[in-house]
C-alpha cells in the first residue's frame, strides 16, 4: 500500500479484507458513456441532499473521478469525495448515511481510513476522508488537471478506452490498470502548480 498516494495494485486477498459484505465479481465488461451535462446537476443535488443529512459533520463535499470532468466519457457513477473530521469515527456520520439508504462498501483502516459507501440506486461513490488527508488534494488536482488541459484529458480518456475493452474480474483492477496514466498526469500538474508558486514568489513585492 503507498501511503504517499494511490493505492499500490491491489491483491484480492486485500480486497476481500477490506470490503464490507460478499466481494462480488464483474458481472460483464466495464461501460463507458458519452459525458452527460446532468452530471454537474446530479452532483449538485447529491451534494445538497447530503449536506442536509449530515449538517456540520460535512466539512466539505466536492465531485471527482470522470464525471466531474467535461467532455469525458466515464461510468455513469457519481463520485463525491466526503470530507468529516476523523473517517474512522464512523459513529459520526455512517449511521445517517446509511438511514439515508447509503452502505458502507469499503473500509480501509490501512489507507488514511478511508470509507466508501454506495449511494441509493448504486449511482454514487461516497468516498470519506478525514479533514488535511493528502488524497484529497491529490484527487482535486487531477480532477483540475483534465479540466484544464485538452492533452491530458485525451491521454485519459484513450488510455480508459483501451483498458475496457479487457476482461477484469473487479472495478478495482481495472482502476488499478489506469495508475501509469494518472501519475503521469499528476506529474505534469505538480510540475505546473510549482512553476506558478515560484512565478507568484518571484512576482512579490519586496
């Protein structure tokens, strides 16, 4: 497992350990759909409707993962990044998320407690980190790096339609098969955002 930043490929020894109920295979190959402008929508409404179930225990709601991105083909799943003070402290806020018709999925005591839950209908990915975790602000800025950049967002998606036309036995792996084109992302996104730091130091005012 990398602490630093995503998941190493994982082992369905790991898997198994750290879902929630019957690890359950692909049923048939992963689908991608055309961007859909409701997805920003949806988002929004989920969004909304969480805030109202978990009041001040949400610090922060924010869209991620391929429907966040315009013009990007993607599974037609939400994924929302849920930001609470301590995600191990599931006594906080799993209970109204699951009185919600959310279910914990995934919990990953290893992974910077990370929780996921399945939203109603399976629609949503709820992923829940605890406030200051660095995969948040490793998520956002890939989600910010494809929106920005034409030739990032291509290498991902062509890399995402290669990858479906395989046979996978879990989301998971198939996730994982995508790492070499994210780190190359990030790389670049990393490289820009550091470049803007020291043109805005050398720009200060003495």
């Amino acid at each position: 497992m990398n602490k630093e930043g995503s998941h190493a490929p994982l082992s369905e020894d790991y898997l198994r350990a750290n879902t929630v109920g019957e690890l359950k295979p692909l049923s048939g190959p992963i689908q991608l759909v055309d961007y859909d402008p409701e997805w920003p929508r949806r988002f929004k409404d989920e969004a909304e409707r969480l805030g109202g179930i978990l009041g001040e225990q949400a610090l922060r709601l924010e869209h991620v993962g391929s429907t966040s991105v315009p013009g990007l083909a993607a599974k037609p799943i939400i994924d929302i990044v849920l930001v609470v003070v301590d995600s191990a402290d599931e006594a906080r806020y799993a209970v109204a998320l699951e009185q919600a018709g959310y279910s914990l999925r995934i919990r990953e005591p290893c992974w910077y407690e990370h929780r996921m839950f399945k939203g109603p209908g399976n629609e949503v990915n709820l992923h829940v980190f605890s406030a200051g975790c660095p995969e948040i602000d490793r998520m956002l800025m890939f989600r910010d790096r494809l929106r920005s950049s034409e030739s990032d967002r291509e290498l991902y998606a062509q890399t995402k339609q290669k990858l479906v036309l395989q046979q996978w036995k879990y989301t998971q792996n198939y996730a994982d098969a995508k790492t070499a084109a994210i780190e190359e992302i990030l790389s670049r996104a990393r490289a820009v955002a550091t470049e803007e730091k020291h043109a805005g130091q050398d720009g200060a005012d003495p």
